[in-house]
C-alpha cells in the first residue's frame, strides 16, 4: 500500500527505515524493491521469499546485486555458520530474535512463507543461541 507507506516514511523523518520480512509475502518481489528504493526505505529484511535463507539464496543473491548502493538487502532466517559456509551470502544479515506474541491480522498472505520456524507458531517468542552468533561472526570474518 504505497500511500500508506509514504505516510509512515513521511512521519519516519530522517530515521532509518527497514522493511521486515512482510517483503517474504509479497506479490512481487521486484516491484516491491523498487517501490522501497522509491520510498527511500535503507534495508530490507528477507529470507528471499523462503521459509529460510538457504531455500531463498538464488533471490537474495539478485537482490544484493541490485542494491547499487541505493538499499540494503539484510539476510535473515536460518543464518547461522552453516548457512553463511553453505551460501556464501556476504551480506548484512540478522537471525531474528524474538516473535511477538499477537495474531497479526493479514490482508494477503503468502503460500507456504513461514514468518518463523515451521515447526513452530509464529507467535512464540524465542531467543537466538549466543554461541550460534558467535559461531556465525567466525564464518563471517573468515570469508
């Protein structure tokens, strides 16, 4: 919903906006990157329309060489050493630390994109495991 969007920009002022992974269901995911360079949005937080980054790689892989330096993609779901090692995703990323815990009332949604783990409701909360943080950050530093 672009006017609404502008809205919400409008009243961000000089913030930093990030896009969440609401991008993961949208219709289009090239259009939609389009309209949040447009917005001026600075990140988009994705698993590349995939229930995790690994399943999302080939996409995230052509949005990062879209960015231009105009957004960034941030990586998110299932990164971890692993996932880092196995994709080579050499890109911000974020593993997501907590679920709030309230129905979200959605206009649209997208066959088979979990926003959480697939095992689990996505209205649990959880925390990430500090040890597969830092597990990760050695992968990271040494790509």
């Amino acid at each position: 919903n672009m006017e609404e969007m502008e809205q919400l920009m409008d009243a961000a002022g000089d913030m930093s906006v990030t896009l969440h992974r609401a991008f993961d269901v949208c219709r289009d995911p090239y259009e939609t990157f389009e309209q949040a360079k447009r917005l001026g949005i600075s990140t988009i937080l994705t698993s590349g329309q995939k229930n995790s980054c690994l399943a999302g790689k080939e996409l995230l892989r052509e949005l990062v060489s879209m960015e231009n330096d105009e957004i960034t993609i941030q990586i998110g779901s299932g990164v971890d050493a692993a996932a880092i090692r196995a994709a080579a995703l050499q890109a911000k990323y974020k593993d997501d630390q907590e679920k709030l815990n309230q129905k979200l009332q959605e206009l649209y949604r997208k066959e088979g994109v979990n926003m959480g783990l697939p095992s689990l409701s996505e209205f649990e909360i959880f925390r990430t495991d500090t040890e597969k943080i830092r597990e990760a950050r050695k992968v990271l530093e040494e790509l």
